[in-house]
C-alpha cells in the first residue's frame, strides 16, 4: 500500500475509534466541496501526520475531514474521476456525517486531552461545525475576510491571501517545510485542482503558476494542462445523471441563512428539469432557509454567460420588490418572473462570479431586513 493511501485507511480506521483518541487533529474543507476544498484537506492532513512527531502513538489522530455525506462524493464526478485515477478507496475517506463534533468537543472538554481544528478554504464554520469555533488554531483561504466573522479574540493563525485556488496556499505550507517531501498522488491531485481554478491557462509571475510549477515537478502524472481541465470541466459539466436536488446541491454554500447553489447552466435551462421548481422549494426547506440564489454559467464560443435565479420562500411581496430594485442597481436586469417566488436575472456586466455575488446578496438581504 502506498503512502497516501495509509494514511488515509489509518485516519478512517481511528475516526471510527475517536473515543480512545488523546489527541485528534481535524482538517476540513467547506460545504460546497469542490476540488480545491477537498484536495486542500486531504494535503494539509497528510502535511500535519508526517511532520507531527507523534512517535507512531496509536492513539493520536490526524482527520481530513469533507464537508459533506459519503453520497455527495457520487455526485461529485470530478472528484470521483481523480480519486480513481490516484487508485484511492473512496469507502476510506471521512466524510462529515460521521464524526459528531458536538460530542466529540464535549468528551475533550475539559480533560487533558488534546482537540485542534484547521479550516481549509473557508474562514466561517456554517451552524453545525460552530461548535469547533474555540479549538481552531489554523486557517487557510482565499476568499475576501468577511467582516461580520471575527476571530480577533482567538489565538490562531490565519492565512488569506487572493489567488485563484486554496491548494495554492496550502501547496505553498508544504513546499516551505523542507523535512515534509510531497507525496507524488497528493501532487497530481492538488495541481489538477490548481488547474481547474486557473480554468486551464497559464498565470505568469503568480503565485498559483510557481506552486502549479512545483507540483507538476513531484507528479508521476503528465497530463498536459489543457487536457486535464477539459476532461474535469467536462465532467463536472454533466448533468444528465443527476436529479435537480443533486445538482443544487453538489456545489452548495449556504450563508447567513441564504443557500448559494452554483450550476454549470444557466438557471432558464435548468427550470426546464422536470421538478426543478419543487427540488429548490424542498432545499429551502431543508435547510429552514427563505432565500436561494441559484448561480448560474453556461459557456458559449467565446464567453461565459451567467444569470442568477432568485427564490424567495416564505417572504413578502414587499421584500421581493426591494430586493429586484436593488439586484437591478447592481446590473442585474430581470429576464424572467413567471413564478410567484422565482425570478431569473441576467448579469449586464462583463464577469462576475459567485465570490462576488455571495457578498452582494448578503448585502442586500441585511439592509431589507435591517430597514
């Protein structure tokens, strides 16, 4: 068995035991769970297991932790494509339903015994993962700080820089290590994600094409660049074998109460799914929200187009008229409102992506309801 892959069996085989555990080392990525998050977690994990010295103690462990349910990785194509070309067991994975954090931090409580949180790719714990707030010592990503989410009063480092992927950071904590070698699979996985953020093109004189560069080096895969985002964009693109609900849900963030669903259509073509309308109606009531905002891309010739659905259960007409006027002043102009709660807007502007949106939205919604 190869490196990459003890660790991970060793790291599934003491999650199921976590109990016995002295001292438990948790990586996790976001909800959404795309590429990055993902590979960036498995990398900071291995990172933290090899350069720990933990003396071989069986019971001390390291947890690379996705954000997600084991039946989010089938719907996950990518990611599946990857993990099978890198013969990894994805049964041997730890996923977040199986690990209860509330439990897990009130059996540590208290005690000796040591419990520290690394988030990859995120800087907010959404309200489940909340409970882990005070033992986070370590944070990596790559999104704009959100000022509603402080973490003045906590001792632990932050490192959040703009660059197009977190693997990129994280590619960069290992490199600068000189006692850690990068294992060759974890190389290939984290530059196939570097690859598919950087959409396929070279980024002169950044830092995400020096550790692409680096990466590439430590990779027994040669794949070329194109190659390989073709093939994942491809994938990731497929839609026919999902349900409505999975495609709304396997590139999901869900902020401040509101659901942010990225799709790689446009929300017009997506409506036209049979049940469609009901799948974001059942989302919003799963996860007790009164807002989804379906981000939406489709790719022509020679851009990318992008229009945004708007649902809005359980809020007023009042509301909704606020926030069309506003969303408008923001160069989004109303293209379809046929359903009662659900109006689709198409981006008048040259680029704009969800980590722009995202904020956008939250600034809206926080201002109607705070007026």
């Amino acid at each position: 068995m190869d490196e990459l892959n003890k660790f991970l069996e060793e790291s599934y085989e003491r999650s199921l035991e976590w109990g016995r555990m002295n001292e438990i080392h948790i990586v996790l990525g976001n909800e959404a769970g795309d590429l990055d998050s993902v590979m960036s977690t498995i990398a900071y994990a291995h990172f933290l297991y090899s350069t720990t010295k933990h003396q071989s103690d069986d019971r001390i462990a390291f947890f690379p932790v996705l954000n997600f349910d084991r039946d989010g990785m089938d719907i996950r194509s990518e990611h599946k494509y990857l993990f099978e070309q890198a013969d990894i067991n994805l049964d041997k994975l730890i996923y977040r339903n199986q690990l209860n954090f509330e439990e897990m931090v009130r059996d540590f409580g208290n005690t000796n015994r040591i419990l520290k949180t690394y988030l990859v790719d995120h800087h907010q714990l959404r309200e489940n993962d909340e409970v882990l707030r005070e033992t986070v010592c370590r944070i990596f990503d790559h999104r704009p700080l959100d000022k509603y989410y402080s973490w003045t009063d906590f001792n632990m480092k932050m490192r959040i820089e703009k660059v197009a992927s977190c693997c990129t950071l994280v590619a960069d904590e290992l490199f600068k290590e000189t006692s850690y070698e990068v294992d060759s699979k974890l190389a290939h996985l984290m530059y196939c994600a570097i690859v598919y953020d950087t959409k396929g093109r070279d980024r002169p004189g950044t830092l995400d094409e020096e550790m692409k560069s680096k990466l590439w080096t430590k990779s027994t895969y040669r794949l070329e660049t194109k190659e390989i985002f073709k093939i994942l964009d491809e994938l990731h693109c497929k839609c026919d074998h999902l349900t409505p609900l999975q495609i709304l849900t396997r590139d999901l963030k869900f902020e401040k109460g509101i659901l942010f669903p990225r799709l790689s259509m446009l929300a017009v073509d997506f409506m036209k799914f049979p049940n469609a309308y009901d799948a974001i109606d059942t989302l919003c009531h799963q996860y007790k929200s009164d807002l989804a905002v379906l981000i939406c891309t489709r790719k022509s010739s020679n851009e990318q187009l992008v229009d945004v659905g708007v649902f809005f259960s359980n809020l007023d007409c009042e509301f909704k008229t606020k926030f069309v006027k506003k969303f408008n002043e923001a160069k989004f102009a109303l293209l379809d409102g046929k359903y009662d709660n659900f109006s689709i807007f198409k981006f008048l502007g040259k680029k704009i992506g969800r980590k722009k949106i995202l904020p956008l939205v939250l600034e809206i919604y926080e201002n109607i309801k705070g007026s």
